[in-house]
C-alpha cells in the first residue's frame, strides 16, 4: 500500500516568539516527531487513516492526516476530510444545551417531559442536568443486541427512535447513581428540537455551528451525498475491511455526527477559552457533577473529567463507532487541547489500540 501523508501549517505555538537558527531547529525537531508518532500509530494499527490536531495557548499548533479516506480510490485522508466521531457527538450536545441554557430556552433542573411530553413518566423528575452528567438512571445502549448497537432502520424523526428504550425501566432514582446514557443524550436532542423548532441537525448548525465556524461538523446522515465524507474500515481480525453498515438516524446527538479533528479542536477551544458560553455556562462545563449524597461522577455537563498520567487536570471524552475512534482532551494547565480522528475501528482490540495511546499519552506529553 502507498501511503499517504499531509501537512498543514504547522508552527508550534510556544515558540512562534523566537526567530533564533536553535529555536527554528527545535520546532522542526518538535514537528518531526510529532509527524512521525502518528505514521507510527497508524502503521502499528493496520488502519486506513487518522487525522490530528492541536491547539497550544489558544493557536492551531499542529494539524496532520495519514492514510486514505478511500481505499478503493486511492482518494488520501485530508485535514478537512469529514470522518464519525462517535460519542464524542456527545459534547456538541450537551454544548448545544448549554448554550440554549444560557438563551433561557431550556432549564437544567426542569422535567425533560416538559419539552418532551410523550416520554413516559417514571415516578421521578428526570432533568438536563442529570442527563449531561449521566446520572438520569438512564440505561445505555445494549451491545449484546445486534439490532439495538447496530441501527438498520432509518428514522425520519429523531423522536422516532424514542420507543427503543422509553419504557424500560430507570436503573437507579435520578441524581442518585451513575450510569452513562447514550440514550438520554438522544433524548436531549429531541428536547433541543421541540424549544427551537427545528431538526436537530439544524438547531445544531444555527445556535453552535455556525456561530462557532464548524464548517466540516454535521450529522452523517446516511442517505445524504456529502462531500469530503469519508469511507469507514474496521480491522477485523488483523484484516482492513469495510466496516458493517450502521445507520446513524437514531442517536445523532450521542454518537451520530461528522467532524475533523481541526474542528473538534477548534470546538473545545471554544468552550473552555472564549467567550462562546458566559461564566456560568463555563462554570457548568468545567465543574465535576455529584449524586445526591455529593459522590463525584467523573462528569461536568457532559465532559469526563480526571487526572492524567502526568497528574494534571484534565477534560476529555472518547468515541468508538463502526469504522471511527475520536478522542479529544483539554489540559487546562498546558493550556494544551488535542484532538484525534481514525476512519477505522479494531475488532477484536483487547485495549491494544495504537490510536488511543498516540492521542492521550505520546502527543500531550511531546506537546
């Protein structure tokens, strides 16, 4: 196979201040082996292509793709080439909310029946805030039942997808425990369509997107022709195939968005470092959430939140669907956002994934 690389500007913004022969080395240096971690996490996994991006205090940093975005079609993965992010779609979302929060167009702590009637009562308030932070009671997504995990149908109307899990029962009293939903965030989506007026996919381009100049975000709509959409791949077995169909109708806003690393960068930059969401709003995003006995969950409105390896604080959340990994990180003292995107998943993985420790370990620690 051929492989394919591209480079976008790339002048390392911690020292965009020295002219000096050393310092122009060091940042060659610094690019050299940033470019040559990610040919090395692509070769070791087999996969098609990953884009990467980084933003250093405030500045695009470094922005690099490898690989093909169409195998079949000798076509190269591009910076601006449109690839699934998984549940990273999650904290568009809850961003979305977040921002009609502070439009006060939704309330955190009000019933989400309020906004979506005919979801069923369940003898408890069930709020935004419960669902951003996982603890709803809420169950997820059932991997064991091909027909749940791996959507066939296509939904005309996110809130008809509803019905999937609407009756089952909660798993634990609202507020109380902590179980990650994807299906709360889609039902989120459904409150966001109903106080807005508009498709989700709409009601994200107009009160995020486009105020954030997120010009390569969007829903993979699966009969929709969209240019610079990739092909997916999953590595099968040490085998690179296509990877099983999924259509994306039913969860959207938990798993169902398109996006490019240098736009998901750009994104939490956005949400962490500028003035996009008032103080309040910041506050939200970046404040770890407690059950009602102030057992902290790992989760602000909708962020995983932990120490990394370094012991820093750190904002973060993943994303695995057929034929994409997205991860995305903000270290808040580096000043230090990272964002990934391969267009293929490995089965089995056994947690040997080459991606997941290029984007978390090796580029924050070189950066």
């Amino acid at each position: 196979m051929i492989h394919r690389f591209t480079v976008v500007v790339v002048a390392f913004a911690f020292c965009l201040a020295a002219e000096s022969a050393v310092a122009e080395n060091a940042i060659n240096e610094t690019q050299a082996a940033a470019i040559e971690m990610v040919n090395s996490a692509y070769r070791a996994d087999g996969g098609s292509g990953i884009q990467v991006a980084v933003i250093k205090d405030g500045h695009l940093a470094f922005s690099y793709a490898v690989g093909h975005a169409d195998l079949e079609n000798d076509v190269p993965l591009e910076p601006g080439t449109r690839m699934r992010i998984g549940s990273v779609s999650k904290v568009f979302t809850t961003t979305l909310v977040a921002a009609l929060v502070q439009k006060e167009m939704i309330r955190l702590d009000t019933d989400i029946r309020e906004y979506v009637p005919e979801f069923p009562e369940k003898g408890s308030t069930i709020t935004a805030r419960q669902i951003a932070s996982h603890t709803s009671g809420l169950r997820h997504y059932d991997f064991s039942n091909m027909a749940e995990a791996n959507n066939m149908r296509f939904y005309e109307a996110l809130s008809d997808a509803l019905p999937v899990f609407a009756e089952d029962p909660l798993l634990s009293e609202p507020g109380t425990e902590h179980h990650y939903s994807g299906f709360g965030i889609n039902l989120l989506g459904v409150a966001v369509e109903r106080v807005v007026g508009l498709p989700y996919s709409q009601a994200l381009i107009e009160n995020l997107l486009l105020p954030l100049d997120l010009t390569n975000t969007m829903v993979d709509h699966p009969l929709a022709i969209i240019p610079g959409r990739t092909r997916f791949y999953t590595v099968l077995s040490g085998q690179l195939v296509n990877t099983f169909w999924r259509d994306s109708s039913d969860y959207y806003p938990s798993g169902g968005l398109l996006s490019t690393a240098e736009d998901i960068a750009s994104f939490t930059h956005a949400i962490f470092e500028s003035d996009f969401l008032d103080e309040e709003r910041q506050t939200l995003m970046r404040t770890e959430s407690t059950t009602a006995d102030q057992q902290a969950v790992g989760y602000t409105f909708g962020w995983q939140v932990m120490d990394n390896e370094s012991g820093k604080l750190m904002y973060f959340h993943g994303g695995e669907t057929n034929g994409a990994y997205c991860n995305v990180l903000f270290i808040p003292e580096d000043g230090l956002i990272v964002a990934g995107i391969a267009n293929y998943n490995v089965f089995p993985s056994d947690g040997e994934v080459a991606f997941f420790d290029l984007v978390r370990r090796q580029l924050p620690e070189l950066l």
